[in-house]
C-alpha cells in the first residue's frame, strides 16, 4: 500500500515539474531523521568524554595508587616499590617468627629459666655451706647430729634455705617465661601492623590527591554540557528551518489537494478522483503472480521494471492488471500522457476495498 505523499507525488508529476516533488516530500519527512541522527551522533561522542577517566598517584617513597575502569566498573590497584615490598616482606616474616614463639608451651623455657637462675645462686650457696662446715668444724661439731633432725640445727637451717631458694626460683621462672611468650605476642603485632605501613602512607597519599581528579572531572563534564548546549541549539535551529519549509510545502501542496480529491471527468460523461487512478500498466511488471480473485477481475503481486519504478514511483506492487480490467471492465482504464494505462479503481470497490485503496 503507497503512502499518501508517494501517490501524490506520482500524479502531481514524478521528478519533472510538479510543484510538490518527492524531492520536497522526502526532505520534509526527513527532517526527522536526521534530527535524530544529529542526536544520536552527539550523544555518542560526548558518551566517552563523560566516562571515569582512569588515574595514577605516586607516593614519595615510589608507591603507586592506580585507578583504571575494568569490564564489571572501576578497578583500584596498589603498586609497592621494590624497596617497601622488601621492608614488608621482611617484617611479615619476622612478625611470623613472633607468632610461633609466642604459641609454643612454656615448660623448657621455665626449666631453661630455672636452671640459669640456680646457676647463679649455686655460687652463693657452696660459699655459705663451706662457710658453716668449718664454723661447726671449729667447734668440734662438724660430724654432731640429732634424732629429729638427722643433722644439726645449722645443716637443717642451711637445707631450708635451700629449698625456699629453688622453690623461688621455679616461681620466678614460670612468670619470666608468662611474660616473653606475652612480649612475643606484642612484637608480632607491632612487626606485622608496621608491615602495613606502605599501604597506609600511600592511601593518606591518595587521598589527599582525591580533590584534583573530581575538580578536572567536574570541569570536563561542564565543558562537556557547554558543548552539548551549542550543538542542541543548531540541531534545535535547523529543525525549525525545516518546519518553516515544511509548512510552506504544506501550504502549497493544500492547494493541490483540492484540485486531487475534486471530481473530475473522465471523458465518458462521468466524474472520477484522480487519487482512485493508480499506474497498473503490465509493460511495467515484472515477476507477475497470481495470488487471489475478486468479482472474476485476478489480483497479482509484482516488480516494477526499472522504467516502472521511475514512473510510479516504486509503490504498490499488489492489485490488477490494466490489461485485463480493460478488457473487462473499458471505463475503468485510462491512458497517461506517458501512453501507459491505469486502473480507476473507484470503479471497482470491490477490488478497491481488497487492495486497500
């Protein structure tokens, strides 16, 4: 089925002389289109340069921050220099040995502990017991002993002492011991926090450097908008260029309408509308099929022949054959000045209502 301003651009005179021209009736119904082009092109390059716009900080100490834009958003990357991964490596690996110690039992560093201390006291020890065998020696006692005690009152003194001194020694070996597996514990965490320090300094460093990429981001999607303004505001012109053109087409083209849809006669006494006659010649078919019937008159689907689409301006392609209804039906046949025939369909409803003009 033609559209209305393809048919009546056919019979107002298809490219020579008519006052509305496809030529007119295409640019008026393409402002449109490319208005929307125009749009669409715009908005496609000004899409990347309002994107994230990947950035890099680097801290004094040769650290870097990276910010990039990856398939699923935006990817944060930290970069280490040699010399940090290094120290990190190193405290990691100290603050472990820290860790293991601290979890280790604490009885061979107790007995360790302990035998240190009575290492030192064992000195002091023989000393004071050599000291109180020659006292007693000296006073014909030194061999003396007694039935409760089973030696003399010195020697069971001295032997409390003794005891007192390792039962001592063993207590202050368990908190010695308590207090460095909790003293590892400390420096396990200090060594791996200081591990973490690069990454500290760099994100305080990025941070602070935050304030100049959102301020050259703002200014590039103002410049962006001030941009996009100017060319909404020609695409905004050209197209009430075109409605001012597109109006006086109409203006004109109303005129022509009137004299289109008036009746007129058609050489045998009667009155017709020039819109009902449609070009239907078979010299400009081709590819002819036969694909229904109405009032014994056959309808066909066709081609037009390059010359046939110069003159009927590439439309419908469904409907009769001038030929035959001319041999049924003569009224409905007229001849153009081209000397092709068309079909005056307003002389077969019927077919009119099954073709759909």
């Amino acid at each position: 089925m033609p559209s209305l301003s393809e048919t009546i651009a056919g019979l107002l005179g298809l490219g020579g002389g008519g006052l509305l021209t496809m030529e007119a009736i295409d640019k008026i119904g393409g402002v449109g289109d490319t208005a929307q082009s125009q749009a669409t092109a715009l908005a496609k390059e000004l899409r990347p340069e309002s994107q994230f716009k990947p950035f890099t900080v680097t801290s004094g100490t040769g650290s870097r921050f990276g910010a990039t834009m990856g398939p699923d958003g935006p990817e944060v990357s930290l970069n280490m220099s040699p010399q940090e991964s290094a120290m990190q490596n190193r405290l990691f690996s100290q603050s472990g040995n820290f860790f293991n110690d601290a979890s280790q039992p604490t009885a061979e560093r107790e007995m360790d502990i302990y035998n240190r201390i009575r290492a030192a006291q064992s000195p002091e020890e023989q000393r004071q017991m050599l000291a109180m065998e020659e006292r007693m020696m000296s006073q014909g006692r030194l061999g003396m002993g007694t039935a409760m005690y089973g030696g003399s009152p010195e020697q069971f003194a001295f032997g409390k002492a003794q005891a007192e001194a390792r039962n001592q020694s063993m207590l202050l070996a368990m908190q010695q011991a308590q207090q460095e597996q909790t003293q590892m514990a400390d420096l396990g965490q200090q060594y791996l926090a200081g591990s973490y320090i690069p990454q500290a300094q760099l994100m305080n460093v990025q941070s602070g450097s935050q304030l100049y990429p959102q301020m050259e981001q703002q200014q590039r999607l103002f410049g962006i908008g001030e941009y996009g303004e100017t060319m909404l505001s020609g695409i905004e012109a050209k197209l009430l260029a075109e409605q001012a053109k597109a109006n006086l087409y109409g203006t004109v083209g109303s005129g022509l309408l009137n004299g289109v849809f008036a009746p007129v006669s058609n050489g045998s006494g009667g009155t017709t509308n020039m819109i009902a006659q449609l070009l239907s010649d078979a010299r400009l078919k081709t590819n002819i099929r036969k694909v229904d019937e109405v009032d014994g008159i056959n309808l066909y689907t066709w081609d037009w022949t390059e010359e046939g689409k110069k003159k009927s301006n590439n439309t419908m392609t469904f409907g009769v054959l001038a030929q035959e209804v001319q041999q049924v039906l003569p009224s409905a046949v007229v001849e153009n000045a081209d000397g092709y025939l068309m079909v005056d369909y307003s002389k077969l409803p019927e077919v009119a209502k099954r073709v759909g003009v």
